[in-house]
C-alpha cells in the first residue's frame, strides 16, 4: 500500500485544502489492466482528513482489497454550499472527483468502481453524494449518520451553537423539502430515471442520532433503495465506527 498525503488548491474554495490517500501497491511486472475502484471516505463534524486514519485501521483493512481510499478535508461545512460560507458541496461532489482523477490515472471513473461512506456529519454528507449525484456513486454507506437534518436544524434553534447551523443551512424552517433534505432528495430520485444506489445504514442504539437514523431507514424502506440496514448497542465513539467500517468494506459491490 501507499499512503500519500496531498495539499493541493481547489479554485471552486479559493483554498489549499488536504486529502490522506491510500492506494493499491500493485506488482509491476504485473500490472492489472483493470482500473482501481474508488471509495470516499468522508469525515465527521470534530474531524478532518486525518482521522480515519488515526482512529482505525482503514489501511490495514484495505490492504487486500485492490481498493483506492480518498479521505478529504471540508472543515465544518456539512458537506453543503454554506449560507454564509463556502461551495463545500461543489467542492466535494463536482471538483474533487475531478482533482483526483487528474492526479491518479489508474483509478476508474465508473460508476460501478465507485462508493462513499462517512460518519456522523459525513454519513450525511455520503448519503448525500448517493442522492444527489447517483449517476457517480454506485453504493453509499453512513455510520451515525445525521441523516434527517431538517429535524436536525430544528433541535438546534434554541442551542449554543445556533449560528453555526444558521451560517450552514440558513433558515432552519426552511430545511425540509430543501437540496439539503435527504430524505426529500430520497423521494425526488426514486421517481426519476436517475441510478438508484445501494445503501448501507448502520446506527448505535444508544446513539443521539439514533432517531434521525430510524426516520432515514423508514423512508428508504418505502421507497424502491436496496437498503442493507444494521444497528447494535453503541453511542457515537470511534471504537464501534473502526468496528464498522469493516463491514462497510465487507459489503462493498466491488468487482472482483
């Protein structure tokens, strides 16, 4: 395996932003034509592009695999073009890929080599790629996932971190029914002719996101998404996330 950590300037930000990339170490006297399948790993709220790879073993996890990791940094945009901030949104789902295809020619641009995953705020952020852009992303998974963010919003109107979600997302009023609303981008791409991906939902049962997980596993159930949900007893700590992203790489579609 190679681990690379890469600074590189993104004009939709105006920033330098990083990214920790694991890729395949393949035999060069060998080399397989095929492409390299691709997952996004996406960060939590209190993280960055560092994490993962601090908290878990993703590296070791993967090493058998044949499988690309990208693990960005988007501070602490939601994975969202900001009310007042920043296009993270653009950023991750439009230019990123874009930056890294230009950087890494042997990883495929298919659909079908390609997934996304994140925890906590990039659970939400990963089923936000699967929705919005599902012509890209064959198979999304979320850990913890805030995932019903209009309720989200609305709990925090009375917080001390009020401004924060009101500089995200603005008007939390208006959140539902919005391009932030995942459960209302879940109900717009079933009813489309878009590429419906899998989806893989996992959520402690002690989790305080726990209830906005149930709402999400719900919906998609009455919708036509292959839904792979689990849950088991854990709050929002990195020892039951390490546990599994494990299984998020053991469900993974990727063609062998």
């Amino acid at each position: 395996m190679a681990l690379l950590q890469v600074s590189f300037y993104s004009h939709t930000l105006g920033l330098n932003m990083q990214m920790n990339v694991i890729l395949p170490q393949q035999d060069p006297t060998n080399p397989t034509p095929r492409k390299i399948p691709v997952l996004y790993l996406l960060h939590g709220r209190s993280d960055d592009h560092s994490t993962w790879l601090r908290q878990t073993s993703i590296e070791r996890y993967v090493s058998e695999m044949n499988l690309a990791v990208i693990m960005p940094s988007v501070h602490l945009s939601y994975y969202t073009d900001m009310v007042h901030g920043n296009k993270y949104w653009t950023f991750v789902s439009e230019e990123l890929p874009k930056i890294v295809h230009s950087f890494f020619h042997n990883l495929s641009d298919k659909r079908e080599d390609n997934f996304v995953a994140g925890l906590s705020m990039g659970g939400y952020g990963a089923l936000k790629m699967g929705l919005a852009v599902s012509q890209n992303f064959c198979a999304v998974a979320s850990l913890s996932g805030a995932l019903d963010i209009s309720s989200r919003c609305l709990s925090r109107q009375n917080s001390r971190d009020k401004q924060y979600w009101f500089d995200v997302f603005g008007d939390p009023q208006q959140v539902k029914d919005s391009k932030n609303d995942l459960l209302a981008l879940a109900s717009t791409l079933a009813t489309s002719n878009k590429p419906l991906p899998k989806v893989y939902l996992w959520c402690g049962t002690e989790d305080f996101l726990y209830d906005l997980n149930i709402t999400m596993k719900n919906h998609l159930e009455a919708l036509p998404f292959d839904l792979t949900y689990e849950e088991s007893p854990g709050d929002h700590q990195w020892k039951y996330w390490d546990a599994q992203i494990q299984r998020v790489l053991q469900w993974l579609p990727i063609k062998k």
